[in-house]
C-alpha cells in the first residue's frame, strides 16, 4: 500500500511516499529564514511551510513515480510542535485525504523520531522489543521503553533545555550560526576533548538537565576573553570538542543507568542529534564494552523528515487505527 507522509512541525516542510515499510521518496525543504534571526521564528516557518508544502508534496509524488489518485492513506504529523507550523501540515493533509477519500492517519512527532527504525532498509536490523529509545532533538531529551509500537513509556526527560537547545545555545555564545548542532559536531573532531572541563549537572534518576551546562558555558567564555579577547577565535576547535565531550558523556551516563535498571541492551536513538557522530561512536563502543546492541538511524531519518510519519502511518494503517477529520493539531502532544 501507498502511504503520503507529511511533516510540518517545526522548520523544515517534508513529504515522503511509503510502498509498506519501504521509503519511495522523502523530500525536505529545510527554511534558510531563521538562520538570519539564529532561531526559528513561528510566525516565519509558517508562512514557509504555505509557500513550500504544494511543491515539495508534488515532488513526493513524482520522485516516487505515482500520482495522487494512487495512495491509499494520508499520515501527518499532529504533535508535538509549533502550532501555526502543525496547522500548515494538519488542514493540508486532511483536505487531500477528504479529496481522495481515503483514511487520514494522526501521527506524534516523538513516535516518529523512534519509530523511523522500522523502516525497510537493505542491511538494517530493526530492533526487537523491548527496546530503549533515547530521543535526543531540538525540542526533547527523553528515554524511553518501547514495549510494542504504540506502548511506550518516557521513563526519562529533560527537566530543563533540550540536548539539540544545548548545542545550538553554545553555538550562539561561540557566535556560531543557526543551528549550530551539526557545525559544533564538525569543529569537536579536529579538538581536544579534555582540553577544558564543564561539570556535569547532578540530576537524580533517569532525567537531564542542560541549562546549567550553557550558563558555565557562557560564563567560562565571558571569562577567558576578558584575558584574551580573541580567545573563542584561537580555541575554537577545543572548546567544541570539550563541550561534545561533556554532552555525549551526560548521555552515555543516563544510559547506562537506565540498562542497570531495565535490564534492557537493546538501545536506539533518533531525533536530530543522533546525527552526531560523538554520540555515534559512543555507542559503537558501547557495543564491545559493555554488550549493547545499538540501532543508529539511517543519517537522513535523524532530522525532521516525513519518511518517520510516513511509517507511523504504515504501522497505524495495519492496526485501521483511523482518524476522524476533526482531529486537531496539538502542539504539546504527548507520546
Ligand atoms: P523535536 O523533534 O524535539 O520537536 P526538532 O524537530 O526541532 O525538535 P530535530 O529536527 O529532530 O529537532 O533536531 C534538530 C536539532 O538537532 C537541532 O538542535 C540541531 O542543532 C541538532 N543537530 C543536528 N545535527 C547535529 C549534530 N551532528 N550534532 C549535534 N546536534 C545536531
Ligand atoms: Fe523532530
């Protein structure tokens, strides 16, 4: 069965076509307006998100080699997110699904990030149940026991900033562009990782905090360039590295903790910053050292894309897990 994907949550317009669990097409507009304003700007990435969903749908369609009268389902993303950028998505795909007059599937974002492991992958093992997912983005830092597709339970989260927020706070203090996630991931692999050293915020069980890391980021900054105005500048490359080396180490310890208290090896990540490639290392390593089996998302299944609502779609269609069209865009939707 065909399926359409549509993602309109944050700042990226993506549309996928879905032959079952195989991935056909999976297009996406990134917006370059908010990098002037170093942060997505709502009101922006909605207008975007009108202008770009029409053309990047079509192109879907005709990536994939089918027309429009061919699919079978129409799966969007409902939650979480911005909500003038969700509505963009939710009434485009609810008019398209009442035009053809097939099934309109509610997807949650979160799912999504964790769920893109199910799809088809020539060489990719997904991974069995039940697993750990930890969702690491722009908005959330959760870890979660996923028993079956749709029951899971968050049994760890961020009490404050996101890890992705973490990154691209740094990058703004650096004056590094926005986001500045992937450019600080390029930097931290030609520094010293203990060239200098954050604490790691003491946060009880299975919850992160990252807040306190930026505040002694800025302040270690503000610091060294009072004795050293182009401190930052002759540093770059270290500072990033040591900054990587802090955040990767607070994942990997929450991690552990929670294979020492599940029991469970099987881990997975998603959500944009399973992109980085610290992360990506650190659980390969993970693997000889302490026998976890980890799943590392395809790098294109990382960032927001439709392809992961497209296969939440998939997997709700099999269950007739319908929605009715008044279905509404909930922009703190929980998993
Ligand atoms: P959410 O999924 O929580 O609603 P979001 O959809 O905005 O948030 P994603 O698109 O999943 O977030 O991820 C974007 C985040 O990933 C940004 O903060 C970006 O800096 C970060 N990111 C992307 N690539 C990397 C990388 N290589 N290293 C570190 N961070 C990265
Ligand atoms: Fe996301």
């Amino acid at each position: 069965i065909y399926i359409l994907g549509i993602e309109s949550s944050c700042d990226d317009t993506s549309a996928a076509v879905l032959c079952n669990d195989s991935i056909l097409s999976n297009v996406v507009a990134s917006q370059k307006i908010h990098e002037e304003y170093g942060g997505v700007v709502p009101e922006l990435a909605s207008r975007a998100h009108q202008s770009n969903i029409v053309p990047v749908v079509d192109q879907a369609l005709e990536k994939a080699g089918i027309s429009k009268k061919q699919l079978q389902a129409i799966a969007f993303t409902r939650g979480p997110g911005l909500m003038g950028s969700l509505l963009v998505g939710t009434s485009f795909a609810k008019s398209l699904a009442y035009g053809l007059d097939i099934p309109l599937i509610d997807v949650n974002h979160m799912q999504g990030h964790i769920l893109a492991h199910f799809i088809e992958e020539d060489g990719y093992t997904k991974p069995p149940f039940p697993f750990l997912a930890m969702t690491i983005s722009g908005g959330h830092t959760q870890i979660v026991k996923v028993n079956n597709y749709f029951d899971m339970e968050v049994i760890g989260e961020t009490i404050d900033d996101a890890v992705g927020e973490a990154y691209d706070k740094s990058g703004k203090i650096l004056g590094l562009g926005y986001p500045a996630g992937p450019q600080i991931d390029q930097l931290a692999q030609k520094g010293n990782p203990k060239a200098y050293k954050f604490t790691k915020p003491k946060v009880e069980g299975l919850n992160f905090s990252f807040s306190g890391l930026k505040t002694a980021i800025l302040y270690f900054v503000q610091r060294e360039t009072k004795a050293n105005p182009d401190f930052v500048k002759d540093n770059l490359a270290d500072i990033c590295a040591s900054i990587q080396y802090t955040i990767i180490g607070i994942l990997m310890d929450k991690l552990k903790l929670a294979v020492k208290e599940t029991g469970i090896t099987h881990i997975a990540i998603g959500g944009g910053v399973s992109a980085n490639s610290g992360i990506r290392i650190a659980l390969k390593n993970a693997e000889q050292k302490f026998g976890w089996i980890t799943y590392i998302p395809k790098f294109e299944y990382t960032t927001d894309n439709a392809a992961m609502i497209a296969i939440v779609g998939y997997l709700k269609y099999l269950e007739k897990d319908f929605s009715d069209f008044d279905v509404m865009a909930t922009a703190r939707l929980k998993i």
